[in-house]
C-alpha cells in the first residue's frame, strides 16, 4: 500500500519547498544591496586608477621624450567625469611651447620637431564613459577653473603656467556617502600623483595639501 512515508521519501513536501523559497529569497534580499555597495565601491576605485594612470603616463611621456609634456582634462559627455589626454612638445628658439602653442602633438598628428626617427608619439587619450557617473560620485578639480598640468623634460611640474591644476577630487553625492569614500589624488611639484585625505588636517602625512 502507498504510504506517506514512502511519499515523503521521493521528495519536499510543498510546505517544505516553500520553506526553502522564503529562507533563499530572504538571503538573496541580503546579499544584493551588498553585493551592489560592493560593485559601486569597486567602480568609484577604478575611477582613482583611471585618473592616477593619466597624471602618471603625462610625467613619464616628458622624461621619456626628454621635453615637455601636459596632461588637459575634459568633461565626458556621456558620463559627466573627466576625459584626460596626454600631450608632448619639442621647443625651439623660434616657437615655445605655450598653452596656445600649435606644436603639441595631437591623437592625430605627431608634435612639430618631433625628433624621434622611429614611430612618432601621438597624443594619448583617455575617455571617461565606463566611470560612474555624476549622479553617484562628482568631480572636482582644484584650484577652480584648472584643467592641466604642463611637466617639465625632468618630469617636474612646470609652474611657469598659471592656473595650473593641484588637485582631483570626488566626492560621492549624498546618497552614496555611507557607502563610497571622498577620493583625492594631489599632484606635488616633483610631478608625482598621489592619493591624499581630504579628512585629517593638511599637517597630517596624510592629509591633501593647501
């Protein structure tokens, strides 16, 4: 004769299925804000990585070209973050390499006086639309109104250009803010970039620079 026994032992029971529904669906409830502070925490650091290669690759290009280089920011359209291109330049007697110089090299063109016999160097660029955008971490670029930094052959920063840009800063908007930390990468004079706290003083080692 067919027994519950026998039936119980092919299989769950439907309360005993539903009991295993209700106790996934709560640990799946869980685990996905989790898993999505986990993914917004992981793109907001991508965005550090992305700006940090920009200032590192414009200091490398002048020591490696032993002339003078520049890093330009620009709003992405798509994102609202900041686009980078990295730029280089050979002076002359004739034609100095100013902020409204023709002779820096392009994406699409090498730069006037290129001396290399080789392959040319042609401006590289960066674009800003994988990075989270605007509604989740805002940009900032310091002093107001800066949006380049020129190197020099040293690979130093070259402080003959006014204006020039100190500091880049995000910080996530109010809704994030449990979630995401300010991030902040300074430039010092020696051209390096680096990842400074906005909250601790500036007398801290730690803390961003005046």
């Amino acid at each position: 004769m067919f027994s519950i026994a026998s039936a119980r032992g092919q299989g769950f029971t439907l309360v005993e299925m539903m009991v295993v529904v209700a106790i996934l669906g709560a640990l799946m409830g869980l685990g996905v804000p989790s898993l999505s502070g986990w993914m917004m925490a992981n793109k907001a650091a991508s965005a550090n990585e992305f700006y940090m290669e920009g200032f590192r690759a414009a200091r490398l290009q002048a020591i490696g070209h032993n002339t003078a280089s520049r890093i330009v920011l620009s709003a992405n359209q798509s994102s609202g973050q900041m686009d980078w291109q990295v730029d280089i330049c050979f002076p002359t007697a004739a034609a100095a390499c100013t902020a409204v110089s023709a002779n820096w090299s392009t994406p699409q063109a090498a730069a006037a006086n290129d001396p290399d016999p080789g392959v040319k160097y042609k401006s590289l660029r960066r674009s800003a639309d994988v990075l989270p955008s605007t509604t989740v971490i805002a940009p900032s670029l310091l002093p107001a109104g800066a949006y380049t930094i020129y190197y020099t052959s040293l690979g130093w920063v070259d402080t003959s250009f006014a204006n020039r840009l100190t500091r880049l800063q995000l910080d996530p908007l109010p809704a994030y803010a449990a979630q995401l930390p300010t991030i902040a990468i300074a430039i010092t004079l020696a051209g390096m970039p680096t990842r400074c706290d906005v909250g601790v003083a500036v007398t801290d080692s730690r803390g961003c620079p005046p």
